[in-house]
C-alpha cells in the first residue's frame, strides 16, 4: 500500500511559454529533488475536482521522497482567477517560481504553439486582433463558477497572458516574499546554470551543476513582421512599466 504524501515543497506557476519545462527539467536532475509522476498535473486550474488525496498522489509518498523535495510545474496556474487561493489553502508554506518572458516574444511563441497542437487556426494577426472578442465574458464566467472551464481562457490568450501586473498582485497578497521567487526568462536562456542555481537557494538546496542545459518544449516559428512586433511593443509599454513599478525592478524589455 502506497503510504501518505505530503504537500510539493515548490511549484512553478507560469508564466506559459517562459521556459517552466527546462527549468523544471533542470531541477528534477538534482539528486536532492524527486520529480512528480509528470510535470504539468494541473490540479489547481483544470483538475480541482479530484480532491487534495489525488494530487498528494501525484508525488513521492513521504517513505520515497526521505529527505528530498519534490514539486511540480504547471504554467496556467498563474493566470487563472481560482488558483491562488487554492494553493494557498492547501501549500500555504510551499514555494513558488515565477518566470516572466517579454510579453511580446511570450504572445508570439504561444500562438505558434497553438498553431503546433491544432488549437488556433485563425493568422497571428487576426488571432490578436480577435481576441478581445473570443474573451468577452469568460473571465466573468471563470470568476462565477469554480466549476467552470473556459477553452477560450487557456489557448487563446495570447495578449492578456502577457499583462503580468494584473496577475502577480493575487500571489502577493496571500504568500510572502520569502515564498516567491520572480526570474526573467531571458536570464534563464542566457545564463542557465546561474538561474539553476538561484532556483536551488531559493529552495534551501546545495548547488549543483549538469552537464547539459538544453532548451525544452521550444517552439520554432518563422519571422514575425515588423509590423506586428511594433503592435505588441506598444500594446505593452504600459503594462510593463506597471510590472516594473510593482516588483521594483526594470526588467529591460523596453
């Protein structure tokens, strides 16, 4: 009989597109850390309904984890409106990472991941320029029913997941400094053994080095016009400045 597991020790929250699954690679190669049964369990946004037992069981029983930490990584939980709550009522202590990629490349490599599973038909273009009316009421909805799932909300969200000032006030409201970790994707991609190993002191873990830092779940698209490039920069100006205002640091995508 599989004995008792306890809460993750971490859980990376998003952002999509950010780089979460080669971070969350990265730190399942430490010999210190025992990965999930996957990375993505997605308890707290689409699988609520299958009860804490279920996702306790997603991880190490306590006997198997020993000493480890374990966590997982599910990158819409930052965005949707029900699961900061939810995690804190049931890991109030865990520790969570938050990796924040510009919002332009982020929006344009989500579209392209769309295209890459069949969930978007619809050109770059005219996805952007469609989506204030594709959300029009689902965030309303989401917000009304716990129970509710919005198709519209997960895969179509290209802007409005990218407006990270709207979503990081929740987290911060509930959990303390001590529990959240905030890291520029960029930094990740130029500098992936630093990042690592600030990951691994966050989390009160020895350093550690690997061999390899591959790049994981990236999603290979062709040039963007410049066009809509100058959209999206402009179309964030604001809201970036209002990240920086709230973090307190320049985050340079300007």
């Amino acid at each position: 009989m599989k004995q008792p597991s306890k809460p993750p020790n971490f859980i990376i929250i998003g952002a999509q597109k950010g780089g979460t699954t080669s971070l969350y690679a990265y730190l399942t190669q430490h010999p210190q850390i025992a990965p999930a049964a996957q990375k993505e369990i997605h308890y707290f946004d689409l699988q609520f309904d299958k009860g804490a037992e279920w996702y306790y069981s997603q991880f190490p029983s306590s006997v198997e984890r020993g000493d480890k930490v374990t966590g997982e990584a599910s990158p819409y939980y930052i965005f949707h409106p029900h699961v900061p709550q939810r995690i804190y009522q049931l890991c109030p202590e865990v520790k969570l990472i938050i990796l924040l990629r510009n919002p332009v490349d982020r929006a344009i490599s989500h579209y392209y991941h769309e295209i890459k599973i069949k969930c978007e038909s619809l050109s770059l273009e005219s996805a952007i320029a469609q989506e204030h009316d594709r959300l029009k009421g689902e965030l309303e909805k989401l917000e009304a029913n716990p129970n509710y799932y919005s198709y519209e909300h997960q895969h179509h969200t290209y802007l409005a997941r990218g407006l990270y000032a709207d979503q990081l006030p929740a987290w911060m409201q509930l959990f303390p400094k001590s529990q959240l970790l905030i890291l520029k994707s960029e930094d990740l991609y130029a500098n992936p053994g630093g990042t690592y190993n600030s990951v691994l002191e966050f989390l009160g873990l020895p350093p550690h080095q690997l061999e390899t830092y591959g790049k994981h779940n990236a999603t290979e698209y062709p040039p963007v016009s410049e066009t809509v490039y100058e959209q999206l920069r402009a179309y964030y100006r604001s809201p970036n400045q209002r990240l920086a205002d709230l973090c307190d640091r320049d985050f340079g995508w300007d």
